[in-house]
C-alpha cells in the first residue's frame, strides 16, 4: 500500500515538471534572446532565440564564463559583469559574432543576503533598426549638402546677394519660393536693405524672367507727371505732350515685371487708378478712353509703415491690401551683423576691379565696421567701402583711414578709460583676426600661433569673432 506523504510528494513532483516544461517553452519560444548566468557570470543556459538571432550555439557557450567569452570574440563586451558589480538593471548596445547589433538589458536576482545569484539577460536583434538609422543619417546629410550646393549656386548667380545670416537666408528663400507663383508681392524695409535686390531676384527667378523688369520709383518723379509716367498718354492729352502719345510704365512692363519703388508716395488719385488696374489688369492712358490690357506681375516696396499711413488716411485700405498679398520685411543690417564682413568683402572686390587697385582691410578696421549700427544700411557700407577704396593711399584700409564715428577709441588713454583686462582681450582679438585674415581658417590661424585649434576655436567664440 502506498503512503500517502509519498503520494502527494509524487503530485508535487509532477506539478515542478509541468511548471519547469512550461518555463522552457515560453523561454525557447520567447522572440528576444535570453541569457541566464549565475552570480560569478557563468553561463547557465541560452534559449533558442538567442542562437536564431546571433549564431551563436548553445553548446559554445554554456557553462563558460562571459568574460572568457568576450575575449574569445563571441561578445563585444559584457553587461553581466556590469550588472554583477552596480546590483542593478542595465542596458548597453552589443556586437555578436556574426556583426549584429542587439540592445542587451542585464537584470540582476537578488538573494536575502543582496548577493546576486542569478542575472537574466535581454537581446534584441537591432541591426536593422541601426543600418535604417544610418541610411537616414546619410539622406540627411546628402540633403542638408544638396540644399548648401543649391543655396550655393543661387548665390553664385546672383553676384549681388551677399548673405550670410539666418534672417536674410529666409528673406531669400521665400523669394525664391514666391518667384515661380505669379502673385503680387510688397517688400518692406528701411532705406538702404536692399529691398531692389530682393525685386530683381524675384524677376530673374521668375517665368518672366525674359520678360522686360521695369523699375521706377514713385517718390522722384512729380505727382503732376506720375499718372502719365505710369499710364501713358494718348495724343493731345496736355499741352506740350508727344504729338503721337506716348505708352506709359506698365505697357512697356507687359509680360515682364514693375517694380514700384517707394510705393507709399504715390498720390491719392494715383492710387485710384493703380488699384482699378491691379483688379481689371487693364490700363487707360490719360486723356483715352480705349483700355489696354496687360500682362504684368507687380512688385512694390516701401520704407514706410503703411498699416499707419491707412490709419491716417494717406494710403487707400483696398489698395493696401491689394499690395499685401505676400509680403517680404528685409531686417536692419544692424539686426544682421553676420552680414557685415562678407558685405565688405564684397564691395571691396567690386571696388578694386572697377578701380583697378589692390586694397586690402585690417581686422581691426573689419571689426569696427563689424560693431557699428549703420543707420543707412548696406547702402551706406557700400558707398563707406567705395570711398575708401578710392581714398585710402596704402594698400591696407586701417581703423585709422575710417570717419571719425568708427573710431570711438581713437583717443583712449591705456590704463585709464579701460581696464586692462579690456585692453588685453582686444588685442588678442585684434591678433586671432590677423592670423585668421592671412590664413584663411581659424584651424590655419592655430598652426601660425601655434596654439591648439580646439583652444583657439574657444576663444575665439568668447571675444565674439
């Protein structure tokens, strides 16, 4: 007769077999590879995944230890032992034999004592995740270069823009953008932004680019005279008028472009007639009744805040917004200063061609051209540039050959208006200019100084070069 104690010891047993065959189903059916290790990192077993995934047979490496393992090639490196060590779960890239890529996650068992017994680890097969990550990487960088060519090839074929700041690269590349859609576009700015720049850019970009490009602007010609200018006359308008009419600014504009400089000072009346052919595309000559119908595309700008002027009554709200369709603002030079120096650069070589001379700025006079406000904008640097290309008598331009409003430290007395910490940074900020000048690069200007480029590349972003 059997006792019953060993009965219910055989039904334990039982349970402990079904439990244990049903842990390793689930561990060789698992989609992730598994280790399990013991306290001292030897490997207990592995699950079949694992050798799907990594080539690596169970056979090889049970019963070795992990770091044994690393050497031998199987591992690039080891979580276990990291694991064993901190006591608790971490998680690190790994390389297998075959050149996979898994992300390992290590996770410790911890006895009563806090020793760890046991560490279970976690692979996932990654490889393909990473290569489509590379892939991405590299079509980010074939883009970001195919985007700096064509930027490049832009600027290249419009020798007149200069710009190397983030708010002039978006003024130009919406006008890029807006020169293949014919729409009426109104560019607004200070005197001297280069508001005309950014209309030829549109025109030279534009469908009609071999269309005419006609410019006028509406603030220097009499109001007496702008309808007619604009319009054209028919013959016997006004006394003392060509015999045989005359066709005004926006029929010799037909299937091109005009650009309404200044656009704020046209008359009322003017701005009647300009609106009425913006609606119809179709023009009247002063003093003809026959309409002329055109094909134009408009550009305007102004210096002036028309959103006041409607306010005020000078400017006509339908019209206003007739303009306003796209409109482009062009920033203040002072609100771009990394524009300055390659604008100087820029008319210094224009200048010495059209001259015929060899001239050449110092840094430290770059550098006050650099921290000066320019009221009058890019047209004032140009005209400055000009000028001292013509006047200056040695080869190099210094601060001492600038107007006196570029040389606010020309009377400084060492020791007295500035500390001496102050004079110091400007004369290694005067000397790192220098040597980037003749160099060419600020790694070049380390070589000459013989200082490390990394070094060099930090100061020079703490003087602000």
């Amino acid at each position: 007769m059997t006792h019953p104690s060993i009965n219910a010891l055989q039904a334990e047993l039982e349970l402990a077999r079904e439990a244990e065959s049903e842990l390793r189903v689930a561990f060789d059916s698992s989609f992730d590879g598994i280790w399990v290790l013991d306290g001292d990192g030897k490997v207990l077993r592995i699950n079949r995944a694992y050798e799907r995934i990594s080539g690596i047979a169970a056979e090889e490496v049970v019963g070795r230890k992990v770091g044994e393992l690393v050497e031998a090639g199987f591992l690039s490196r080891s979580v276990t032992e990291q694991v064993i060590e901190a006591k608790q779960t971490i998680t690190i890239l790994n390389q297998v034999r075959n050149g996979k890529t898994m992300l390992v996650t290590g996770t410790p068992v911890v006895d009563d004592q806090g020793r760890v017994n046991r560490v279970v680890i976690n692979a996932r097969d990654i490889s393909e995740l990473m290569d489509l990550k590379a892939e991405l990487e590299r079509a980010k960088a074939l883009n970001t270069g195919y985007l700096q060519e064509l930027t490049n090839i832009r600027l290249r074929h419009h020798v007149d823009l200069v710009a190397r700041s983030a708010a002039m690269e978006k003024v130009i590349d919406l006008a890029f953008r807006i020169a293949r859609v014919d729409t009426t576009v109104l560019i607004t700015g200070e005197s001297g932004t280069g508001k005309e720049v950014v209309a030829n850019l549109i025109h030279r970009e534009s469908p009609r680019q071999k269309g005419p490009y006609i410019r006028i602007n509406c603030g220097a010609i009499p109001d007496s005279l702008l309808e007619s200018e604009l319009f054209g006359y028919d013959r016997g308008a006004f006394t003392g008028a060509n015999r045989d009419g005359k066709p005004g600014l926006f029929e010799l504009a037909n299937l091109g472009t005009l650009f309404l400089d200044e656009v704020a000072e046209l008359p009322l009346p003017v701005q009647v007639k300009l609106l009425r052919a913006l609606q119809t595309k179709e023009i009247t000559r002063v003093g003809g009744t026959r309409p002329v119908r055109l094909d134009i595309r408009l550009v305007a700008a102004t210096n002036r805040d028309l959103e006041s002027m409607v306010r005020e009554g000078k400017f006509r709200e339908d019209l206003y917004y007739r303009l306003n369709i796209v409109p482009i603002h062009v920033p203040p030079l002072r609100e771009r200063p990394e524009d300055i120096s390659p604008l100087v650069f820029h008319f210094l070589r224009v200048n010495c061609s059209k001259y015929g001379l060899e001239k050449h700025f110092s840094p430290s006079a770059v550098d006050s051209l650099v921290s000066y406000r320019w009221p009058g904008n890019v047209r004032e640097l140009e005209n400055l540039v000009e000028r001292l290309v013509v006047t200056t008598q040695g080869e190099i331009i210094s601060i001492e050959d600038l107007p006196a409003q570029f040389r606010p430290g020309k009377s400084r007395i060492p020791g007295t208006s500035a500390s001496l910490r102050a004079q110091v940074q400007d004369l290694e900020k005067n000397i790192i200019l220098e040597a980037v000048s003749r160099a060419g690069s600020l790694r070049q200007a380390a070589l000459v100084l013989g200082v490390d480029a990394s070094t060099l590349t930090r100061k020079a972003r703490r003087l602000g070069i």
